[in-house]
C-alpha cells in the first residue's frame, strides 16, 4: 500500500473515532446519527461542484450504496437493542475486513497476499478481541451475535460496493458525493416513519453532530473511498479499523473511561496488524 494511501486511511480512522465520540455523547442517537448525514451534505455537493457527476456506468453502485449505508445503521440499531454497545461494535467491526477479503477475493478477483492476510487476521482479532475488554462483561445474546454479524456483513458489502463504484466512477469524490447526498434523502425518510420527528430534533438537539461530526464524517469516509480507488479493498477496510485504538485513546483521555490491561493488549495487537500491513509488498 503506497505510503499516501496509508497515510490517509490512518487519518480517516481518527476522524472516524472522533465523530463516533461526539454521537456516543448525544442523549438522542437517532436524532444525532440524522444530524451527522445531514452535516455531510454540504460537503457531498461541493465535491459534486467540483468533481461533476460520477461516470454513468457507477450510477447503480451509487444507488446500492445509499441503500447499503441506511441498512448498516437499521442493523446496528438492531444490534444495540439486543446487547451492549461493548459487544457487538467489535464483532460488527472487526469481523467486517476478514469478510470483505473473502467476499472481495471470489465477487471482485482481488487477491491479498499471504502478508496482507495475516495483517488483515490481525487487526480483526485486535478489535474483536475488545469485546473482552469490559469488567464484569455479560454473556453475549443470540440475537446480539447474529445482528453483530450481520452489521458486519453489510459493511463488507458496501466497502466492497464503494470500492468497485469509487473505480468506475472515474472519481471517488464525485461517487461518495453522489452517494452521500442520496443516503442522506433516503435515510430522512426511513426515520420519518420508524423514529417521528428525529429530523427536526437532528437540528435543534443536534448541532454538535450537524456542525461538527457531519462534517468530519463526510471527510473520514471519502478519504477512505478514494484508498479504495488506490489499494486493495479488504486491505483499506482492515486500516480503517484503527479507528478503534483512536476510540479507546479519545475514551480514555477526553472523556474519562478506565483503561485496562484487556484493553492494552487488543491495542497492542490490533497496531501490531497494522505494522505488518505497512510491511506487506
């Protein structure tokens, strides 16, 4: 993975933390996960500005992406309700690049090598392994499982749907644009009927996610769309994931929760990954 690529990946993952940090902190999830969609779309129209319109032939995977992306929150929404945010984010994260490799290897022909892989087994056992991190951890749901791997499953499918489109596009900001603007209409109307009036308090109750964290969300997974473009897609979905080392940092230092040996070592092993993927030819 070229250095540029790396680099930019590392620092989509920060930005990932930090609005993932500002969302954990807003009393209404739904009114905030609104808020960052429609923060973005300043964004997404001023690539559009500045790209145009991404290549006719990626205009399905611009669809199927917006749906994608509204399905990834239905099921993490699901996931939530049936066990704790501590379980099910890092099964729903970390298994997502193992699948995305395998899914990426028969549907796309993109075969990682044997360096790679390992990197990517890696990072997803160092994120998994957080699941274990919690003192006094309760025993996992059935049902929290199954939503865990079925979160993880639709983020496969839409890095592996971004990326294929991102390529076509002829310019990943002018498909994540596209993309971004059209999730944001369709994810309104969703809300409208499962969680009523989640939009008008996404403006009001939610400025911090609207002003900052969409914003910053925008950026994060562009950055990521373009690596998609530059690199193998299970490799760039596998870097990302650093962004849980970031979440465990800004946990810790900003906002007060108690690190532990656990959570010491699933660090230690997910950037132990992450070395190995930057070794990797």
């Amino acid at each position: 993975m070229p250095l540029q690529v790396f680099a930019a990946v590392i620092f989509a993952a920060l930005l990932h933390a930090v609005w993932n940090a500002l969302l954990k902190t807003e009393t209404d999830k739904h009114a905030g996960a609104v808020a960052v969609a429609i923060g973005g779309v300043p964004l997404a129209l001023a690539c559009l500005l500045y790209a145009g319109l991404p290549a006719r032939a990626s205009w399905p995977l611009v669809a199927s992406s917006a749906v994608i992306h509204v399905f990834y929150y239905l099921c993490l929404l699901n996931a939530y309700r049936a066990a704790d945010f501590t379980q099910v984010y890092p099964i729903a994260r970390g298994a997502a690049p193992v699948l995305t490799a395998v899914f990426g290897t028969v549907i796309l022909g993109e075969v990682l090598s044997p360096v790679q892989s390992a990197a990517v087994l890696t990072i997803a056992c160092g994120v998994m392994s957080l699941v274990f991190a919690g003192r006094g951890a309760k025993a996992m749901t059935r049902a929290g499982l199954g939503w865990a791997f079925a979160t993880s499953a639709v983020i496969a499918t839409y890095s592996l749907n971004d990326g294929a489109g991102a390529r076509l596009a002829g310019n990943s900001f002018a498909f994540y644009g596209a993309s971004a603007t059209l999730n944001c209409v369709l994810l309104c109307l969703v809300m409208r009927f499962l969680k009523p009036g989640s939009i008008g308090r996404s403006l009001t109750l939610g400025r911090r996610a609207l002003l900052v964290g969409g914003p910053v969300s925008f950026v994060a997974y562009a950055l990521v769309t373009w690596a998609f473009s530059q690199a193998p897609i299970a490799a760039v979905s596998a870097l990302r994931e650093v962004s849980i080392v970031f979440a465990v940092l800004i946990g810790t230092l900003v906002l007060k929760e108690r690190m532990n040996w656990r959570r010491i070592v699933s660090t230690l092993v997910t950037l132990g990954g992450v070395v190995l993927l930057r070794a990797a030819r």
